[in-house]
C-alpha cells in the first residue's frame, strides 16, 4: 500500500486547502450508498500500512485482522480488514459496517479499483491507493461530524487509485496543459499526485451536484480546469449509484 505516487506512504503529509474543503457538505450522506452487505470471514494476520509506524512516519505493521468482505449491490465487492485496536468485535462489526456504508457512497468506477480498504481506530490522514483505501475510525469521525466533509474526502481518496491508472497518460498531461491553472492550492503544489484526485472531485460535484454549490463555486470549477473536465466527461464512467440532484439535470 505503499506507494510515492499517492496519499499513502507519504510522510508528513502538510495540510493544503483543497477542494474538500472548498466544497465541504455537498455530497450528502442520505444520497444512495451500493453498500449491500456484509459478512465476518474472522480474524487474519494482514500486513499492512499505518501512518503511525515509526513514531507517525508511516510503515507496514502486523495486525490480526478482523476480516469482512463487503458486497455492493452493482455486483462489485470488497475486502476490509478491521485492526483491533478500534475495539471488541461488536465494535470492530459496527465500524466496518460503517464505513462500508460511507464507501458505498463512491460511484463504481471507484469502487471498481478497491480491492481493500484498511480500517484503523485513531485520528490519522485518510488515504488512497495501490487499489485500497486507508481509514481511520476517528478521523472518518471528525469529518463527518465536525467539518462536515467526509464524503468528499472520501472520494479525493478513492481517486488516487484512478489517478495511478492515469496521471501520466499523454490525453490527461495534454489537458492539464491546456488548462495551465489547477483547482485548488493542493492540487497545484502536487500537480502529479494530487491533481487527478482534486480535479476528479471537482467535475463530480460540478456534473451531479450542481444545485448544491453556487453559481460562482460552478464558474469557478468551468474556468479553472475546461479541459479536465472535458477528458472526464469523455470517459463516460459507471457512475452508479449516484444520481444528479433534484435541482435539475445532469450539467
Ligand atoms: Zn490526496
């Protein structure tokens, strides 16, 4: 999970205003979730990554794992893999269960690169990559209900897998030139790891949800990054299961 190309291993990880933050509340946790169900395997010794191995520098630690497997309802499915630490097994299942709501929120294209999702108890940085996802109860918490933009850090997350895929094909390079600006202040100081994931969240809120920004939070997405924009929309992603909102048709 452990990668220089995302989130994930990297270490200090300096908070940058990014399109979370700008757009904070617009994806709401009433809109369809995929989550399906999800079913206990047991407990499993897992490698994995935590940002707080090596004093918080980030490292690959064994756990025995409380492994779950999630089924979506677009047939899709995934593995998470519960660490201990975030309680007995009744907690552990109400967590996991949780959290598999919250990524159900994802459209497929993005559920489709997820083979496992880590889930931590503590408050450390979400992740994503490597086809995983890097959560921490605590911290899913606190966004939630504190800044009250989980669910778009979550899909900035999730995008990091896309982003592996693509962020150095010559259409999204040629594009990201066309542009010549970025999104967001994070997007722009990490333009290769950071710009897929800032620039996807941005089209997803622009396309599905534009009732539920401004007309300047709309203008600002169209004249920053056109040709982004344009390139995703030509991807014609599995989207489901969101829907755009009421307000209107799709833009
Ligand atoms: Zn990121």
């Amino acid at each position: 999970m452990i990668s220089g190309g995302s989130c994930l291993g990297q270490k200090p990880w300096p908070y940058k205003p990014g399109v979370a933050e700008n757009y904070a509340g617009v994806i709401h946790s009433t809109d369809p979730s995929a989550f399906a169900s999800i079913v206990y395997v047991g407990q499993q010794a897992k490698t994995v990554f935590d940002r707080r191995a090596n004093n918080n520098n980030g490292g690959r630690i064994k756990i025995e794992a409380h492994v779950f497997t999630i089924t979506w309802s677009d047939s899709l499915s995934s593995k998470l893999l519960a660490n201990p630490d975030i309680g007995d097994l009744t907690t552990v299942t109400a967590q996991a269960e949780r959290h598999a709501r919250i990524v159900g929120l994802l459209p497929h294209c993005l559920r489709s690169l997820i083979d496992r999702i880590v889930l931590h108890g503590g408050n450390m940085a979400l992740g994503g990559g490597n086809r995983g996802l890097l959560l921490y109860s605590e911290r899913t918490m606190r966004h939630e209900t504190k800044a009250g933009k989980l669910h778009e850090i979550m899909l900035h997350e999730a995008a990091h897998n896309l982003g592996q895929i693509m962020q150095r094909s010559p259409e999204w390079v040629a594009a990201q030139n066309s542009d010549n600006a970025f999104i967001s202040k994070y997007a722009q100081d990490f333009p290769q790891r950071e710009d897929v994931s800032e620039s996807f969240l941005a089209w997803f809120i622009l396309r599905y949800h534009r009732h539920r920004i401004t007309e300047e939070q709309a203008n600002t997405i169209r004249d920053q990054i056109p040709a982004r924009l344009k390139y995703f929309d030509e991807q014609n992603y599995h989207m489901s299961p969101v829907e755009a909102d009421a307000g209107g048709p799709r833009e």
